[in-house]
C-alpha cells in the first residue's frame, strides 16, 4: 500500500467523505498539472490520483498553449496536450495563458485554441514582459475578442507592499494586475464577467474593491486559507459572483476546500461556489462549440 493510499473514514474526523464532495460537482477551476516542466505530462497523469481521490469532476488547465503568448507567432498547438483534452473532455478542460503587451499575437492564439481548438477561456498571468497590466488600452482588443468567442476570462491579481514609500500595490511585479485594474477594466466591458484571481492576495482589501462592480467575479484559488474570508465575501459580493479553484499542485485540495467548508453555508450554496457558478460563466461558450453541459 503507498503512503498516500492510507485508508481512513473521513466521518470519524468531521470531515466530509468521497461521495459527499462527489455531490458538490466540484470544477477546479485553477489547475497546475500542465504547468511547465521538463515533463508536464507525467506531472499531470500523477496529480489525476488526487483528483480522483478527491471527488474533483472536472479540472480546468491554466497552461495549455505555453506561459505566455508568444511575441511573434502564437504558440503551436502541443500534441500531448492536444490528445488529453481531446481523450479526457468530460474531465479536462483548459484556458490559455495571453499576453496583453502582444494584443494581435493574444488574439490568433486565442483563435488556435479557443475558435478551432478546445479550450474555454484565457488566463492574464502574474506580469509580463512589456509591464501591461489588465486596465491598459491594450485589453481593449484581446477582451471584445473575448466576448466574441463567448470566451471565459481569468485574471491573476495580487496586491504585494512595496514602493518607496510603502503601499498596497507597490510591490507588484512588472504587468501584475491587482484588483482595482479588473475594476477599471469590467467598467469598459459592463457586459463581460471577469474573475478577478486569488482574492487579490489580500481578500479584505480585494473584496471591498470589487464589491461595486457587479460583473467581476471572485476566486480564492493560491490565497492563503483564512477562516471567514469566503464568509465576508458572500456577505459583501453575494454567493452567485465566487467560484472556486484548487491551485495543486502547489496547493493541496484540502486546503482549498477548506475555505468553502469552513464558511456558515448551506450544502446548495457550497455547490454554487464549488462549482455551478463557473459551469454558468462558461455555458455560452459551450454552447457556441456545440457542447452539452449540465449547469
């Protein structure tokens, strides 16, 4: 028996069991098993262990198609990842990594794998070369293709101290967005719903920021785990405008599950952010690939 087969009954321990978590239908909407090594694959075949034992349905890839989109050309289809989410579609799913300092190179990608290929959505990543962050001009494009595709939209925030002197923000890396740039964004695109990444980093601060911009959705996915932090979002942002990501492998789906089941939720409510929310953002684009998908 290996290590990480050890066999116990969650119940003794208050906590949920596999069929109880299977009930949620949870869709990891942040998953790093693609991520980029030597060998993403075999990294990904080893973490469907733990989202199996887990009772995750569905995983979203946040590094199909490469980092970042690439300055010249967008990055070539790879056969692996092809034949994954081609094999797997009913249990991997993926968005692409765009650059917004390359907005046409961002768009073909956009449509190799989104228009003609099987991805959902695209993914701003934590900087960039140029130093663009979401709220520039430069968005503009990539996010009216977006709408266009019926395209999901995620977008790393983070809010780090640094500057001289001192300020929330300040110590961003180059093309870093932070809470208050989605903000700025959704108010030009009033009809497109955006995530804005990783509660910001600082969910206190990022909750009361988004909180009057109805169309940007909240992700707590790589935040450190707090309790009442998904409680004070659901007060201030509403249970239909969070959705939730696992983040493994660096983060373990015990400690991203936690902060959903430490909230005072119901069990109706917990589906919602475990994963109905997310099934309801990317329903259009189902639909325009011809896809069924129960919400």
């Amino acid at each position: 028996m290996r290590n990480n087969d050890f066999i116990l009954n969650p119940a003794l321990y208050g906590l949920p069991t596999k069929d109880e978590l299977k009930s949620y239908r949870i869709w990891d909407s942040h998953y790093h098993g693609f991520y980029a090594t030597n060998t993403p694959i075999k990294q990904h075949d080893a973490m469907l262990h733990y989202v199996e034992r887990m009772g995750v349905e569905r995983i979203i890839s946040v590094d199909i198609g490469g980092t970042l989109a690439q300055p010249l050309t967008p990055m070539a289809h790879d056969p692996a990842q092809l034949d994954i989410l081609k094999k797997y579609q009913e249990r991997v799913l993926g968005i692409i990594p765009i650059d917004p300092g390359f907005p046409e190179e961002s768009i073909k990608k956009m449509d190799q794998w989104i228009a003609n290929g099987p991805c959902i959505g695209i993914k701003y990543v934590g900087g960039n070369k140029l130093g663009v962050t979401c709220n520039e001009p430069q968005n503009d494009a990539i996010i009216s293709h977006a709408r266009k595709l019926n395209a999901v939209v995620y977008i790393h925030t983070w809010i780090k101290v640094g500057g001289d002197p001192r300020w929330p923000g300040g110590g961003n890396l180059p093309g870093e967005s932070a809470p208050w740039d989605v903000v700025e964004l959704a108010k030009r695109f009033p009809d497109m719903q955006l995530i804005c990444g990783h509660a910001g980093g600082d969910w206190e601060l990022a909750i009361r920021t988004v909180r009057g911009q109805e169309n940007v959705m909240f992700e707590f996915s790589g935040a450190d785990p707090h309790s009442g932090s998904v409680d004070l979002a659901v007060k201030e942002l509403g249970i239909d405008r969070l959705v939730w990501g696992g983040h493994g492998p660096s983060r373990s789906f015990s400690t991203e599950f936690s902060k959903v089941l430490d909230a005072d939720l119901s069990h109706k409510e917990r589906m919602k952010i475990f994963g109905e929310n997310y099934r309801k953002l990317c329903k259009p684009v189902f639909d325009r690939k011809g896809w069924t998908l129960k919400v």
